[in-house]
C-alpha cells in the first residue's frame, strides 16, 4: 500500500506514457489495415479516410469500448488474489503494456501480421501466470477469447459471403444493375446504420450519462438508420448514368453507386475498430489509474474515467496521422482489384463482427476479422486473386504472438518490481 | 515499406493479362488476312514482310504467356481453376504459334495455290479468324464474370457466345471441306510433295478455329464449376 502512494504519481504517467505509445502503434498500423478495403477500393481517397479513421475511431473508443476495456482491465486476471499486493498488478499492465507495445513496433518493422489484441492478451496471460500464480488467470474467459479469435474472421466470413451473394442477387443480376443499385444501396445503408447504433446503444452508453431502454435503443438505432439512409438517397440520386464509362467494363457505373456504401462501411468499420481496440491500449491504464485513485484498493466498481478513453482516442489519432497515413497509401496502390461492391461487403461484415464483438466485451483481432470477411467474398467468387499465404502467416503469428508478448511482459515485470520493490 | 496484411493478401488477378494475351494473340493472327491476299497474288516481298510481323507478335504474345505463368503461385485462390486457367493460355498461345507455323510453311516453300482453290481458301482464313474473334469476346467477359461472382445473366451472355462459337467453328469444318475438294480435284496436276505442304496448310488454318473453340469450351468449364 506504502509503494502505491509513494509512487502513485510515477504509475500514472508511466501509465499514460505506455497506454499512449500502445494506441500510437495502434494508429500507426492496425488502423491503416483496418481501412484497407476502403481505401483499396478506391471509393475513397487517403484524406478522406484519414479523416474518417481520426473521427469514428474516437467516436468508437469513446461510445463502445467501454466492455473490451473491462475485459482487458479485470476480465483476464482475478484481481482478489492481488488485494494484499496491488502494486503487483501495476507492475504487470505496464510491463503488458510496453511488452506489446515493442513487440508491434518489432513486427511491423518486419511486416509480420501481428495483432495488437493477441500481443496484450499474450502479454497480460504472461506476467500473470508467472509473475502471481497460474491460478490468477481466468482461465475460462481467456479459452473464450481465444476462441472468438478462431471464430470472428470465420463469421466475418459467412457473412460477407450472404452479404455479396445478396448484391449478386439484388443488384448485379438484374436487367438494369445500375437503377437496381440505386434502390438497394440505400438499404444496405440502412442496415449498416442499424446494427452498428444498436450495439452500441444495448452495451455502451452508461457512462456518457444515457441510460436507455431495449425498446427506446430499438427505435433510436432505426431512427439512426433512416437519417443516414436518406443521407444516401440524396448522394445516390446525384449519380448519373455514364454510358463512357461502361464500355470496358459493364459494371463501371454500378461501381460508382456502391461507393457512397463504401464510404458508410468505412466509417462503421472506423467506429468498429476504435471501439475494440482502444482497449488493447487503455484497458491496462485504466486498471492502473483505478488501482493508484483508491489508494492500493483493487476496486472492482470503479468506473473508467472518460479522459482515459480521450487518451487512447488522441494516441490513435496521433499515430495514424504520423505514420498510417503512409501506410494507407501504400495499401491503396497495393490493393487495386477490389471494386466497391466486394469491398463494402467485407468491411460491413468485418464491422458488424467487430462491433458485436466489442458489445460482448471480447478483445479479436480487427485485421484478422477483415481477412476472413474478404475471403467469404472470395469464395462467392467475387476477387479476381487472393493471396493464401496470408492465412497461412496469421496462423504463424499467433503461435508466435502469445508467447513472445508473454516472456516479454514477464521480463519488463519482474524488471519493474526489481526498481521499485 | 513493408506490406500489411490487408494489401497482401490481394494477389494480382490473372483476368486482365489473359484478356491482354489473347489481344495480343488476335493481333497476330489477323496479320493473316493481308498475308494471304499476298501469297495468292504471288507478292512475295510483300508475303515476307507480314510474315516477319507475324513473328514478332507471336514472339510478343509469347511472352505475355511467360509473364502470366509466372504470377500464377499455387497458394493463388481464385475464382477459377488454376488449371483451367493455364489450359485456356496455353490454347490461346497455340493459336498464334500455328499462325506463325502456317506463315512460314508457305513463305518457306513460296506456296502457290491453284487459281479455283484461292477464292475459297481466302474464305477460309477469314471464318477461322472469324472464330478466333469469338473467342477473344468471350474471353473479355471474364472480368465481368468475376463481377458479377460467376452466376446470373452474365453467365447466360457468355454461354450464348461460346454456342456462336460452336457455330463459327462447325462452319470452318464445311469450308475446309470444300477447300479440300477443290484442292483433290487439282492434285493430279501438281507436284506430290507441294500438294502434301497444301493439305498441311489447309489442316493448320482449321486448326486456328479448332483451337479457338477450345478456348471457348474450357472457358464454359469454368462457368460451371
């Protein structure tokens, strides 16, 4: 108790440093990947997704990421455990956290496929098993957690494949695709407006001050979806046919339609991102600040301070303008084959997942996620050429993940007990 | 930079250089058209010189061929076979290595056909090219087949076109016939040996169409899967 006053004040900013320096890893590349598919479709420029990203992902991390920062703060290690030794669980969310943090900066550097939610896991798993004691870890929540890393591309999947089966369906096959695309499109805008406020309504608005019921988040999120789904007639309706464009290849004004989706889908994923990642870098915060707040209690009441999720919202940002901004124009150039119409099928179910996800309070990997979505597109037969041994390399990363951000995080906490115990 | 996840699990898609190869295929074979109006007019500077032409757009297709093979890994996933594929390209080339082989048969031995053979062989010629013609259409549907995720009415445009081609090439065999017979009236009258080189001529142009209507039928296999 004596450790955690005397040194409150250094946990915290050492806190802030780390949290900050994780959300900047995480802006500087996992966001550039979440926006691939958006900015590889070419439906929106750099800027604009820069833009975007800077906006939905605060919004994300802000309105939905409260329960995967729960999760990550307390859902992994039975803090009871600690109540005589707190300043232990300070030393393990930051040694997690600048754990994960190198570890991101190594991989990226290689160009490994790593994710930020499998380093800090590993990383959290890691201190807690060796530093405290195997049975500190929850072990139960850490099985479901990785199973919902097998299980969200594979969903992801499924449901990119319904999704372009329907645009097959509704759009592409008709007589007159392109008037068809007019009518439908705003619907799917519709839908993706709709679950994404639903989500967030059912799980994350507490602690902004809005408490609301199953029917009042019901009709709120339909009354979301119908303002953005005029928003698109109105975009829609401005499309003009252009024969010029049709004569290399048919669907070239079709395309144009399902850009303003694009762009809807772009922020859902944006907003999906923010509101499960941000916890990666904030969820080991948080429990720091909550711990060093109430004088070495482990309060398991005490609510995330809203300036915490500012912070990861801000370092996020900060790392996408800095260096993910690089990163998306070279994934724009690398990706030029995807149209719109696959591209907004993937990015919505990749969302979706994510964002129900987040709802449930689980930490997945949005890249991987996005993979998966793009592969169920993939096998409706709709991209011309996707690469396997990508599958195969995430797989390898996560044999290499977990115990890498494992031994690291052992090493920097038993580092950081060395210095101040 | 290294590359992300995202931007390299997109592979560069095979539809655009096959379309590309084949264009470079048709490109050669009509060269054929001008060829023959030489020879048949015994304007053999002018016979050389569009052989020469044809070689060197063979020798191009040849290696958009090469190029295409090479971007072609086993860990591609595509929404066509890979051997489908191959099959396709290695057809496709074909037809521009029989155009160069006819070319220079004739260039080589300076061909002359008998004067009632002439009229309809320059038919000939021109409904094999006809057919390979066909196919080319067919083959740039493909990109809106990937589109359109192999299904619809897309797929009924691109069957509809390869039945033409069916038809193109069913036509071919009753010229050629014709061709023949024309020939096999004269033969008597010619040197054996130049009239064997005909015969090999007139099987190598047929075989133009025959190798186009190949590339139709491997094309509506790979509708079907």
């Amino acid at each position: 108790m004596e450790l955690i006053t005397s040194y409150g004040t250094i946990f915290l900013i050492l806190a802030c440093i780390f949290g900050l320096f994780m959300a900047w890893g995480i802006g500087a590349n996992d966001v550039a990947n979440a926006m691939g598919t958006s900015v590889g479709s070419g439906a929106i420029t750099i800027k604009q997704a820069v833009l975007i990203a800077a906006v939905f992902e605060f919004a994300g991390a802000f309105l939905a990421g409260g329960q995967v920062t729960k999760t990550i703060r307390k859902g992994i290690i039975d803090a009871e455990l600690l109540s005589a030794t707190p300043e232990l669980l300070v030393y393990g969310m930051l040694a997690s956290l600048l754990a994960a943090g190198i570890w991101l900066l190594v991989a990226s550097r290689f160009g490994w496929p790593v994710s930020t939610t499998h380093s800090i896991v590993g990383a959290i798993v890691g201190f807690a098993a060796v530093g405290i004691g195997v049975d500190a870890v929850h072990w139960s929540k850490v099985g479901t957690i990785v199973m919902s890393w097998v299980i969200s591309p594979a969903l992801a999947g499924a449901f990119s494949y319904w999704l372009f089966r329907s645009v097959q369906k509704l759009i592409l096959n008709r007589d007159d695709p392109f008037e068809s695309a007019k009518q439908v499109v705003p619907y799917y805008v519709f839908m993706t407006g709709f679950i994404i406020a639903l989500v967030t309504m059912f799980k994350g608005l507490k602690h902004v001050g809005l408490e609301v019921s199953t029917v009042e988040s019901y009709s709120y999120a339909f009354a979301f979806g119908l303002v953005i789904m005029f928003m698109s007639m109105m975009s829609v309706r401005k499309i003009k046919l252009d024969p010029a464009a049709d004569k290399d290849f048919q669907f070239a004004n079709v395309e144009r339609v399902f850009g303003v989706l694009m762009v809807v889908t772009a922020c859902a994923m944006a907003f999906a991102h923010g509101s499960n990642d941000v916890a990666n870098a904030i969820g080991p915060v948080a429990a720091v600040i909550g711990i060093v707040q109430s004088g070495g209690e482990i309060a398991q009441k005490s609510v995330l301070p809203i300036w915490v999720l500012i912070l990861g919202g801000a370092g996020i940002v900060a790392g996408l303008l800095m260096y993910g901004r690089r990163v998306m124009a070279t994934i724009g150039k690398n990706i030029t084959e995807l149209t719109p119409s696959r591209g907004f099928a993937a990015t919505l179910a990749a969302a979706t997942t994510v964002v129900f996800a987040s709802g449930t309070g689980l930490p997945i990997s949005t890249t991987h996620t996005l993979v998966g979505a793009v592969l169920g597109v993939g096998l409706a037969r709709g991209i011309g050429a996707l690469n396997l041994n990508v599958v195969r390399t995430i797989f390898l990363s996560w044999i290499v993940t977990l115990p890498a951000g494992a031994l690291m995080s052992i090493f920097f906490f038993f580092t950081l007990k060395g210095i101040f115990s | 930079m290294a590359r992300t996840t995202i931007s390299s699990l997109f592979g560069s898609s095979p539809v655009t250089p096959l379309q590309s190869h084949m264009s470079s295929v048709q490109e050669c074979i009509v060269e054929l058209i001008p060829f023959f109006k030489a020879v048949l007019k015994e304007d053999w500077s002018k016979a050389k010189e569009q052989q020469k032409k044809i070689a060197k757009l063979e020798n191009e297709a040849d290696k958009l061929k090469k190029k295409l093979r090479l971007h072609l890994p086993k860990s591609l996933f595509m929404p066509i076979s890979r051997r489908d594929l191959l099959e396709v390209l290695t057809m496709q080339d074909k037809i521009a290595n029989k155009s160069k082989d006819i070319a220079g048969i004739i260039i080589g031995r300076k061909m002359t056909f008998p004067k009632d053979v002439n009229e309809k062989l320059m038919d000939f010629v021109q409904r094999c090219i006809d057919a390979s013609m066909q196919a080319q259409k067919a083959i740039n549907e493909l990109d809106e087949l990937v589109e359109t995720g192999f299904s619809g009415r897309e797929v009924k445009v691109v069957q509809d076109m390869i039945k033409t081609l069916d038809d193109i090439e069913s036509d071919t065999d009753k010229i050629q016939v014709k061709v023949r017979a024309a020939l096999f009236k004269q033969e008597k009258d010619l040197p054996p040996v130049d009239v064997m080189f005909m015969y090999r001529v007139i099987d190598g142009i047929g075989d133009l169409a025959d190798l186009s209507q190949r590339v139709g039928s491997r094309l509506e296999l790979m509708l079907a899967r």
